[in-house]
C-alpha cells in the first residue's frame, strides 16, 4: 500500500528496513529508493531529508516504537487506522490518519502533506507538545508497578 500510494502521488519515497517482500517490491518499484536495514545512526540524513513519515503497517501491534521515535524528532506521521499508532495522532496536528488498505486513501494524504506552511505548522506543534519523558522507561516501570499493585490489591 505504501509503494502503491507513494507512486500514486508522484513523490519521492524511502523504505528502510528489509522484509521478505524487500527484493520483490524493489524490483516493481523502481523509483522508490530501498536501502535496506539501517542502524539508528545511519538513519540520520534520511531523517534530515524526510518531510513526513509513513507507517502503513495494518497489523494492531501494541505500542510501534518507530511513529513516537520519529514524533521525538519533529516528524509528521501518516499512519494506517488498523494500528495502534493511530492512538497518538492528532488529526491534522502531528500527523495524518488513512484507511490503511487503501492506496488512494494514503495517496491523498501524502498530496496534502505537499503544503509547507502545513509541515511547518505540525513541526512547530510537534516540538512543542511532543513530552519524550510520557515514554521514558522510568514512567513506563512506575506504571507496570501501578498496574501490578492494582492486582495485588484486588483491581482496585
């Protein structure tokens, strides 16, 4: 969806990372850059580069890392609606939602991403309302605490 929908809206694209469709979608999308499994400090001048980020997984993961990753750094997020990720975005704010099974439903999200003054207001609203320490592992363990106190104390 994501190949289909970056090719549809005619903008360049990058898919880091490698899965068992790697070969098979960079073979029928040759205008999209792959470049394969990165580290964290190699992804550096793709983020430098990187207008909005799209996370088109339609799998309900538990809490992905990568959208609140890039929020930290100030980065719009265009996220499928069939992922947990859709939780954190702020319609319009930090990022965008799409009907993740639908190519054209991401491809008029990205056209409407091609607005400056738009990125540059989400940045702006991202760099001032993103709050890093919400997700830190001291507050992630002090509620895993809450939670198991809560338990031992009969679910109050």
């Amino acid at each position: 969806i994501f190949c289909e929908g970056v090719t549809k809206a005619h903008v360049p694209a990058v898919v880091i990372g490698k899965g068992v469709l790697y070969e098979e979608l960079k073979a029928k999308y040759p205008q999209i850059k792959f470049v394969g499994w990165k580290e964290k400090k190699d992804m550096v001048p793709y983020l430098k580069q990187t207008r909005c980020f799209v996370f088109p997984s339609t799998y309900y993961e538990a809490s992905p890392l990568t959208p609140l990753e890039m929020l930290a750094c100030g980065i719009p997020c265009i996220v499928s609606d069939k992922n947990a990720s859709k939780d954190i975005i702020e319609e319009g704010k930090n990022g965008f939602l799409y009907d993740g099974y639908q190519s054209d439903a991401l491809k008029q999200v990205i056209e409407r991403c091609q607005e400056d003054d738009l990125i540059k207001t989400m940045n702006t609203y991202i760099y001032q309302t993103f709050d890093t320490t919400k997700y830190s592992m001291d507050n992630h363990i002090r509620h895993l605490k809450e939670i198991y106190q809560s338990i031992l104390n009969g679910g109050d």
